[in-house]
C-alpha cells in the first residue's frame, strides 16, 4: 500500500514515502534533501547514505549526502554575480586558491512541509521555502522568491520538480539550479565497485582553469572521456575532478533519454536518471574516487555563467522578472534485466 508519514531518522524530521516497492525519506530541514531512496525490490540504493548518520553531521557537508538542490550552484568568481539589472557581492566561501562563492544557501535552510498524502497510484510530499529579508543571505542577494520542490513516488520510481518564482517587485532573479547528486557506490547491495559503469552521452567538454573556472575553451573528446558515451567508464576507483560538459540525448532499451545510466555490470541492474532539457550540462565528480559516492550534477547553466562573456544560450544563463516562474525536473527509477 502506498503511504506516507512524518517521522524521525536519529534526531531529523523527515516525511517518509512508500510506493511501488520504492521508500524516500525527505528531510525538509536540510533544504528538502531525499537523503534515501531505496529500491526495496532489487536491493539498490540510489543516494549516498548512513543510517546512523545525524543532522549535524549532514548539515556541516550537505552537498556530499543525498539528493541536494543548490542555488545558486557550483563557483561565481571572487563572489561576483552581476544580472542585467545588478551587481551582487556574495560571500567568498572558498578560500585561495580558488577565492569563489560555492553553492549559495538554498540546501541548508530548513524548509516548509506543506503536504504529503498518498493514493492508490502514488506517494507524494510537497515542501517550500520562501526567501526574503529575513533570510541572513539576503543582504547579498536582495530578490525575494518562492522555492517549491514536489516529490513523487510510484512504481515508475522518483519524480522530482523544482519550481522558482520570482517575488520581488522590481528585480531579475538570476536562475542557475544543480542538483549535487551523490550516487552510493556500490548501489547495488552486496556489489563491488569496480563492476560500476556510467554512460552519458556528453557534448563537447568546457575546459577549467586552477580555480575551477570556465577558460571559455572546449576541447574535442579524448579516448577517457568517449568512455562516458560508451558505457566504459567507471565512477569511482579513479579521481574525477569536476569534469564539465554539454549534455545531449541518447538511447536505452530502445527510448530516447535525456539523462545518464548507472550499471552494476555483475548483476545487470542499473540506474537511470533522467532529466528536463532544462539541465543544459552534466558535471562529474568523485571526491578522489575512494569515498563510497560519485556525482554526476546536471546543472542549468555553467559554472560563473552570468560573469561570462558569452550569449546566454550558450551559457544557460537566464532571469526571471517578477512574478515569473520556471521549473526544473528530474526523474530516477531501476531497470533490471528480464
């Protein structure tokens, strides 16, 4: 039966859905983060995860657990952030060398539950926050709005809209949205990490420089990064470091997806993730490799994207005048071999 309810894990508030043979637990006090979700069937577990794991100890790396959600995203050159109608200073919260904002606010605030409920088809849970002058960021970025995340679980796994609407009265909202997506590794229960494969089928890659900053340079695929087109790359085990590309479609089974593939290559499971056209570009990364996750971040727009001087189109830059809305979506479920 598909159901939801509010409950504690260790010492956090969560709303826990069951459907479809899937459990999600959403945290709303850490930025609405799916800090689980639990293929129960095939014994996957799609998100870095610690059962004994406390608030104080996500909220101190909340990037690196779970499903997290981040405006403003990734590095904005020495906390500059300049939209078509201001200049904004942001905190420099990563230190030199690199001298950059990272990540904004939006994942470690404590958010709204403002539904959860169930039918015979689906559980779903329904959280927002709203920022505005009582918000301690605020001094740096004065644009009030509305962030609204709508979860849904059923046996087609988990779909998830991300919503901003600009409640300012005069101000550009500047939209950049990624989500830090951390997939266990292994994520299949009792697998080994070197049987793990990604496919993405990856545009033209962005070369950074040593801040991790766009050159505004792409560079042809070399042999290691056509491994992400074939299904031969392997997320961890290896260091990757902020690898930026473009993102484009491929096939799976015959359906055209838009998004990437995770596989245990022992047990033939695999994870999907699907995303919006939204997302113009994939990020990969790993913490060294040797941690028990990877991330691969689909984001809106590049890194220091409204900073750079190039059309919006190619950057994924955008705003949202008042009273204006967008949404983001993303999309995971298991396949399995017949």
């Amino acid at each position: 039966m598909n159901q939801t309810q509010m409950m504690q894990w260790g010492n956090m508030p969560c709303v826990r859905l069951d459907a479809g043979g899937y459990t999600a637990l959403i945290a709303p006090d850490l930025g609405s983060n799916v800090v689980r979700l639990r293929d129960e069937t095939n014994g996957i577990e799609f998100f870095r995860f610690k059962e004994d794991n406390t608030f104080e100890e996500l909220i101190k790396s909340a990037e690196v657990w779970g499903l997290p959600t981040l405006y403003l995203p990734n590095r904005f050159a020495d906390g500059v952030l300049k939209t078509s109608d201001a200049v904004y200073h942001l905190p420099v919260n990563e230190k030199a060398p690199y001298n950059n904002h990272i990540h904004g606010f939006l994942h470690k605030r404590s958010h709204t539950v403002v539904e959860h409920a169930a039918d015979a088809n689906c559980a779903w849970c329904v959280t927002e926050y709203v920022y505005d002058e009582h918000d301690p960021f605020f001094q740096y970025l004065p644009v009030s709005f509305r962030a609204r995340f709508r979860f849904t679980l059923s046996a087609c796994g988990l779909e998830y809209e991300f919503t901003l609407e600009n409640l300012s009265a005069d101000k550009q909202l500047p939209v950049s949205v990624a989500t830090h997506t951390t997939i266990n590794s292994p994520f299949v229960t009792g697998a080994r990490e070197k049987d793990e494969r990604i496919t993405a089928p990856i545009g033209k890659r962005w070369l950074l420089n040593a801040r991790c900053l766009p050159t505004l340079e792409t560079a042809e695929l070399t042999m290691q990064d056509l491994e992400y087109r074939s299904g031969a790359r392997c997320p961890v085990l290896q260091n990757i470091d902020n690898e930026m590309y473009f993102a484009e479609h491929m096939s799976v089974d015959g359906e055209d997806l838009y998004g990437i593939l995770m596989e245990d290559l022992d047990s033939g499971k695999r994870i999907c993730y699907e995303v919006g056209e939204e997302y113009r570009f994939w990020i990969f990364w790993n913490d060294k490799g040797f941690n028990g996750y990877f991330c691969p971040e689909p984001m809106s727009a590049m890194i220091d994207a409204p900073n750079l001087d190039i059309p919006p189109a190619l950057s994924g830059y955008r705003e949202l005048a008042p009273g204006g809305k967008t949404a983001f979506r993303q999309h995971f479920y298991t396949l399995t071999e017949e």
